[in-house]
C-alpha cells in the first residue's frame, strides 16, 4: 500500500532559476515511509538484510525508513550520478561502488525516485550477476507514467504524477536536497 497524490498546488519558493510549489509535505512524506517500514519490518525481520542506499539523493530517506525498522540489519552507500538539470534517463555513472560482497545477502536497494527506471534498471542487472540471495528495491517516489524500463519496484512509499520535483533529498542542479517537504516545478 502507498498513497497516491494527485496534482494539486500551493505555497511557492525558488531553487535556483525555477519556481516550485509546494506537492508533499513533511507529514505526507513521513507517512508514506512508515508504510513501507512496517511491510519491510514483516517481510524481512529473520533475514539480517543489506540495504543499499542510492546517493545522493536517497540520504534522508534511508535514515527516516532505517530508524523505522526494528530487527537487525546492515545499511551500505552506492553512488551513482546519471542525471542533468530536469531530463532524466541519461547514462548512468557509478561515481563509488560498494565495499562489501553481496553475494548470498538479502539486498535491498534504497532509491529517491524511479522516473525512467533506467538507474534501477542497471543497478539491478549489475546486482543480480553478484548473486544475492534476494534483491528487492524500495523507492520512496514512484512516477509510473515516466517509466521505460521493465522493472517493479516492491515498496513505493508514494506514487507521483511525471513532474520534475525537488527536496528531502533530491535536487535541482545541485540545490534543494535540504528542503524538508517536497516541491514540484511551477510550469
Ligand atoms: P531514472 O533513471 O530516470 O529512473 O532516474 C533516476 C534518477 O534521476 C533518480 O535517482 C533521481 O536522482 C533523478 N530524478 C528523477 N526524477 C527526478 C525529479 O523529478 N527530481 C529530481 N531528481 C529526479
Ligand atoms: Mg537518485
């Protein structure tokens, strides 16, 4: 279960050259994550799970799903560069890769968004030929009308029209990751 958020507008701020409006506030946002931490927390709670999170853009949503997630598990950062401006669906970029194996580990990869699904495309192929025991993806942003790419991920926190959006970690040019609410483009 996740929620799904229709277009709708308000408060307006400024990231760089661009005007936003306010989309997902914080409590939308937090609300969304704790339905994907209580289904992680059922289905994963006996297997000492890896989860992978995606910088940059996934930083505050692996710390507000992990502190949510009661067993005991492991968390890793990957980072992948694979986006400019407000196009997504370029190449994807593996700036630093992970220390640990993975092989025979239940794995879950922690992602900000899934637009093109082009980055989760890749990252998993590249994954599943290290054999783990289990890969599962969780994204806290889903834009289903966006995707080419054949792929599922298995715990969305919320499902978002196709507008380019900026904050809680993800950004515009650079800027925006610290915002606390998310805030999608004002045509
Ligand atoms: P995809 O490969 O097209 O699925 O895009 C993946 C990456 O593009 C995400 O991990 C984000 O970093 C970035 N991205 C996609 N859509 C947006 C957006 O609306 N705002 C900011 N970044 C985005
Ligand atoms: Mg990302």
């Amino acid at each position: 279960m996740h929620l799904i958020v229709k277009r709708s507008g308000m408060t307006e701020i400024r990231v760089r050259d661009k005007k936003f409006e306010l989309f997902l506030p914080e409590d939308v946002i937090l609300k969304g994550i704790k339905t994907v931490a209580e289904s992680i927390n059922r289905d994963l709670r006996d297997k000492n799970p890896l989860f992978i999170c995606v910088l940059n853009g996934a930083f505050m949503f692996a710390a507000d799903l992990m502190k949510q997630l009661d067993f005991p598990c492991e968390v890793s950062f990957i980072r992948l560069k694979s986006y400019q401006g407000t196009k997504a669906g370029g190449a994807v970029k593996e700036v630093q890769g992970l220390n640990e194996s993975i092989e025979n580990r239940h794995v879950v990869i922690i992602e900000d968004i899934i637009d093109t699904g082009h980055t989760m495309y890749y990252l998993m192929e590249k994954m599943k030929g290290e054999h783990p025991a289990s890969l599962k993806v969780a994204t806290l942003l889903f834009k289903p009308t966006a995707l080419q790419s054949d792929i599922r991920p298995d715990y969305v926190a919320i499902e978002i029209p196709n507008d380019f959006i900026v904050g809680y970690g993800l950004d515009y040019d650079g800027h925006g990751r610290n915002l606390n609410s998310i805030y999608k483009i004002k045509e």
